[in-house]
C-alpha cells in the first residue's frame, strides 16, 4: 500500500511539473494587445534566452513582431536602429524552430507583412538601379529558407548586374529546378509578388546581356500565374516586345 502510494505520488508530481515547463506565452500576447513593442521586444528576449524556450518558435514570432512594429517608431532607443533587419533574423528563427509548421501557419499574416514590406524596399532600390543595395536587401529573403524560390531568381539578377554571371547561373539554375515543383497559384500574394519582381529582373538582367531568348523563357516561367496582373503585363510587354 505503501509502494502504491508513492507510485501515485510520483506520477502526480510528474505531471505537474509538465504542466509547468511547458510555456504558454501568454504573458507576450497580453503585452502585445498593449502595443508595447519595447517591453514586448524584452519579454521575449527573457524566453529566447533562457534555456528552457530559446528553441521554442512561439517567442521569436513576438520578438519579430516587436522589433518590426518599434522600427517605425521615429523615437526609438539606438539599441532599436537595426530592429527593423532584426526582425528578419527573429522570424528566422521561428520559422527554423518550427519543425511542424503550426506556428508559421498560424502568424501567417504577419510573415506575408513582413514580405510585402521588405518587396516594397527591393523593388524601389531595383526601379532607381541601386543593385547593390538591392542585393543586401535580398538577402534578408533567405530568412524564409535556403531554398526561398524568389531569393533566388532576385538573387541571380542582382549578381548578374555586379559583373558575377557565373554565380547568377548557378542561382538561375537553382531557382528553375525548384519552381518545378512549387503549386505558384497557391502561394500567398506576397510569395507571388516576390517571384514576379525576381522573374522580371532576371529577364531585364538577360535582356542586357543582350540575350532576348533566355529573357522570354524566363518570363514565360510566371506567365501562366500573372497574366492578369497589370504590372505583370507591362513588365512582360518590355522584355518581350
């Protein structure tokens, strides 16, 4: 009887502690409803640091929404200069630590804000022909995976445009294998948006090189998907025609 009592006693206790390790993070949603993104970005800093959740995706997501939304404050502290690019390296690692993808899907809106927001800034620096500024930019595209189709076709224009054809190939060719595979007319409108902007500078890219069918066949890759799109049309008359 004795025995059985402590086998009792220890499944309880056992139990218990479960329930305790295993974070909620409610305080973050609680703090994030007050639109206090500084105390947000240093409440989930507390968890991203600490041992018990540093790999749990849920606080990078709060850690990136707070660092996103404190970069349009004007009056913001000089340790929040950079937390508009850190906010990228913060969903990063959510999305890393996300092995079931529950969390990515769940705070889908704000991964497609933080897309549309990073595709307004390339597609300004592309349109006045800072490529170089535009490539440190793209390169934030890699937080959402290695393998981010559009990185890698914006990617390879933007190599071609700083004298490094070789590299751009190599991105070029990476980026048709994978696209083989991906259902485009599923993809979120930023996804797709994004692909757009890297098809068409890939093909003005060719198009310079002087090479008008690599440029076509590149842009026949998104025709299929955008051809309704109105940007997409012109884009398409000024490589094609």
């Amino acid at each position: 009887m004795k025995m059985k009592n402590i086998i009792t006693a220890l499944t309880v206790l056992f139990i218990s502690l479960s329930v305790f390790s295993q974070e909620t993070f409610e305080d973050l949603l609680i703090i994030k409803a007050d639109a206090d993104w500084e105390k947000l970005i240093k409440h989930s800093e507390r968890y991203t640091n600490k041992s018990s959740s540093d790999k749990e995706p849920v606080p990078y997501y709060f850690l990136a929404y707070g660092l996103y939304k404190i970069s349009f404050q004007a009056e913001r502290g000089d340790e929040y200069k950079g937390a508009y690019k850190d906010a990228f390296t913060a969903i990063g690692k959510m999305l890393r630590y996300d092995k079931t993808g529950e969390v990515q899907e769940k705070y889908s809106e704000f991964i497609n804000e933080l897309k549309l927001s990073l595709l307004e800034i390339i597609q300004n620096e592309t349109d006045n022909e800072e490529y170089r500024r535009a490539f440190g930019w793209t390169m934030r595209l890699y937080k959402f995976g290695r393998d981010y189709v559009p990185a890698l076709y914006l990617e390879g224009a933007l190599r071609s445009r700083n004298n490094d054809q070789s590299t751009a190939r190599i991105k070029w060719e990476e980026a048709n294998t994978l696209v083989k595979d991906q259902k485009i007319g599923d993809w979120s409108e930023a996804d797709q948006k994004l692909l757009m902007l890297g098809l068409y500078q890939s093909a003005k890219a060719l198009k310079d090189l002087r090479q008008p069918d690599k440029a076509k066949e590149m842009m026949d890759i998104g025709a299929p998907y955008f051809e309704e799109d109105k940007r997409w049309e012109a884009n398409y008359d000024d490589i094609v025609n």
